[in-house]
C-alpha cells in the first residue's frame, strides 16, 4: 500500500472506531524501561498517613541521597481515600491530605521526583477505603488531573478466577492510557493468578509475584501469607524468563532498615534481620531486576541502611540497560548462584549462603557459562579482585556477594 491509501485507511478507521483515536497504544517498555525505584508509605505507615508526613519523607529522600541514587519514586499506597463526592470523583481524605493530592504530586514533582498512588479492583481496596470497580474511567481521569505517574492497583474483594483479573486489569489499563497522562501501571494480585502470563498484556508495567513480604529472614511457620525475604526470593528467581524492560516481576518492597518495626512488614512474624540479611536483600532483588521501593525510615537512616540501600554499583546492575533478570544457575541447600548478563557483554554474579553458618566457596565461572578470564570486581567491597577464572572466599551465613564480571580480551 501507498501512503495515501494508508492514510485513507487511518481515516476510515477513526471514522468507523473512533475509540480507536483515544486509546494510545501500550508502550509498556517505553512507560518503564527500567525498574522502578522510590520510596512507598506502606510498611512504614500503613494507612496512618498524610500529606506532612509524605512532604517530609520527600524532603529527606533529597537529603540522603535516595533520589540522587535513583529512588525517584514516592509511592502513596492504602489509605488516602475520602470517598467520592456528589458527583462520585474521588476524593482524598481531608483530614489526612488538606491540600490536596494534586498540591503533593507539584511538591513532589518539584523535588524532581515522581508520585504513584494506589486503588483496588473491587469496591474496597484491602485495608477497607473506597476502590476503582466500576468507576475506572473516571479515577484514571482524576489521577491524571492530579499529575499522578504511578498507579498500584491491588486486587483484595475482587474474585478468585483469572479471567475476572485479566478483564478488571485491562479495564483499568486502557482507563489510564485514555487519561491523557502516562501512568505506571502496577499489577497487585500476589501472584495468585500466574500474571507473569497475561499482566503485560493486560497494560501491566510489573507485577507483584507473591504475598506480602514480611521483616524476616524464612517463614518457619509455614502460614500462608507470612513470607520472609528468602520464600519470595525463591519463587520469584524462576520466573526470570517473563522479565523484560516495561515487564517486571514485582517480589515487593525493600524491608532494609526496618528492624522488625511494628507495622504490616512486622505482622505474622516479621521478627526483623540483621544488616547482612538486608543486604542480601537489595543484592537479590537488584540481581533479580526488581522494583527497589524503599519503605524505612529516610529521616533517620543509620550508617548500615544508607551503605545498604546507596549502594551505587548494586543498584547499577539493577537499573542495568539490558533489563535482564538474573538466572539461577546453582541452587542447592546451601549455595544459591545468581549470573544476570548486563550490557557490553559484562555481567553481575551473586553468591548467596542459604547455611547458618559461614562457609566457603569456590566458583569457576565456567560452571556458569561463562569461559574464559574476568576482571571480578566485588561490589559490596567496591574493589577489583583481579582477573581470574573463578572466585574463591568466605561467604557468612545469609550474606550474598556480587561481582561485576568483565571479559579480559585475550589469553
Ligand atoms: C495488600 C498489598 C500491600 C498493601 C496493602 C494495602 O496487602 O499487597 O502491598 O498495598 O494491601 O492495604
């Protein structure tokens, strides 16, 4: 076909679906090439917050140097909802927000961050506020006059089957791409459907892939529901085939720094870690391409948090443009080997101790497919280790290490 009959075809087309003008086409990659990274209220306020609160925690996301690392993020999760108004908009709680959604998100953006908010595809959203069934249009609309980039849309109330999720998903997808705003499209079922099937092509930029994470090492109690960072990792490790830039698996927030802090993260024996066991954390979600959302207290970050959470080299390779997710290429009782490839034909290796006691390791890089001599430099010591074919050394009990890995041309 010529360009003139393309065109005409285009015409016909708006004229016979006009719809079709309004729905802009799911540029999931471009909305979020990377994952995503910020700050969100939840396991540190649950629904106790405002919009003082939020200020402060944005002005502190400047000062530690959060932002500057790349959590440009503030995610307001449940609890901001004051109903809807006689003309059944919603509306944010006045007590909590006086000024406003809108206010927030233009100080927020003013600091050069970014603002998410947060429903649910039922009547209530899970801690029991007003939710966006059947009025997906309109919230979109009202999220996008507000200025709002990020949505996390939860699935408590809704039914069990799949097809209710993909339908109520999409619906709301293709509501927020007619809003006129881009808008991060969060999908938050926990995995219980298998969304890494059909949550990207419901307009989903990432997915949560299990429960809610708890301030703990393991789940010893076998309780539903009650997963420490170890469970999630390990379901969330195989499904690296599914990630992809604008497609993420979403194993929920970062607990670094929380310390077994009362609060939703604290429930169901959230007991909380040591600074080892955090680290572990943000190596694994970074090697695994996760969303990194802090939920600590930014105001008061000790040494070992801000060391954690800033680590420059670690989140590198999480923000790594290939958008790879690592693959578990040793997985035993006690060994866990991660290798995610980044761009330049480098990649990040991460060691994790599953033991309980500290013991010692040796990996020859070719049992991970990767032949030949690496420069290794060790991100967590931030130095070059030398330039070898394996790596030897002393990994405690629930730590991980990660290398970055650089081909050395020749013999
Ligand atoms: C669910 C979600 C959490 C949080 C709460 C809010 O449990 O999985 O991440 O958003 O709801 O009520």
């Amino acid at each position: 076909m010529n360009r003139k009959s393309n065109l005409l075809l285009f015409i016909l087309c708006l004229v016979f679906f006009p719809g079709l003008a309004q729905v802009k086409p799911n540029n999931n990659s471009q909305l979020a090439p990377l994952p995503p990274m910020g700050w969100m209220t939840w396991n540190f306020f649950a629904d106790n917050i405002n919009e003082k609160d939020i200020r402060e925690m944005a002005d502190a996301m400047v000062a530690s140097g959060m932002v500057e690392a790349g959590y440009n993020y503030i995610f307001i999760d449940d609890g901001w909802q004051g109903g809807r108004d006689n003309r059944n908009n919603i509306i944010a709680d006045p007590a909590k927000f006086p000024s406003g959604i809108k206010a927030l998100a233009d100080y927020v953006h003013g600091k050069g961050m970014k603002l998410g908010i947060y429903s649910d595809a039922a009547q209530l959203t899970c801690a029991g506020y007003t939710a966006s069934l059947g009025f997906e249009e309109q919230d979109a609309k009202t999220f996008a006059s507000w200025d709002i980039d990020y949505l996390k849309y939860d699935y408590c109330g809704a039914p069990k089957d799949s097809a209710t999720a993909v339908a109520r998903y999409t619906k709301m997808s293709d509501a927020l791409r007619k809003s006129g705003r881009d808008i991060v499209f969060g999908i938050c079922e926990w995995g219980q459907r298998k969304p890494w099937h059909w949550a990207a092509e419901a307009g989903g930029q990432l997915w949560r892939t299990t429960y809610d994470v708890r301030d703990k090492w393991k789940n010893l109690s076998g309780q539903e529901n009650a997963e420490g960072i170890l469970d999630i990792f390990d379901v969330n490790a195989g499904l690296h085939a599914f990630a992809g830039p604008g497609r993420w698996n979403d194993p929920d927030m970062l607990v670094v720094g929380l310390y077994g802090r009362k609060g939703p993260s604290g429930d169901l024996g959230g007991i909380g870690m040591n600074d080892i066991e955090y680290q572990s954390q943000m190596s694994l979600w970074s090697m695994m391409a996760a969303p990194l959302v802090a939920t600590n207290d930014v105001r008061y970050m000790n040494a070992e948090t801000s060391r954690i959470l800033l680590n420059k080299e670690v989140i590198a390779v999480n923000q790594d443009a290939l958008g790879k997710q690592a693959e578990r290429k040793i997985n035993n009782a006690t060994w866990t080997v991660l290798v995610k490839p980044l761009q330049n034909d480098e990649y990040a290796i991460a060691i994790l101790n599953r033991g309980e006691t500290a013991r010692n390791y040796t990996i020859g890089f070719s049992e991970l497919g990767l032949d030949g001599k690496y420069e290794v430099r060790d991100l967590w010591a931030h130095k070059v280790l030398g330039k070898s074919q394996s790596w030897k050394g002393k990994v405690q009990s629930h730590e991980t290490k990660v290398f970055r890995l650089k081909k050395v041309k020749g013999k």
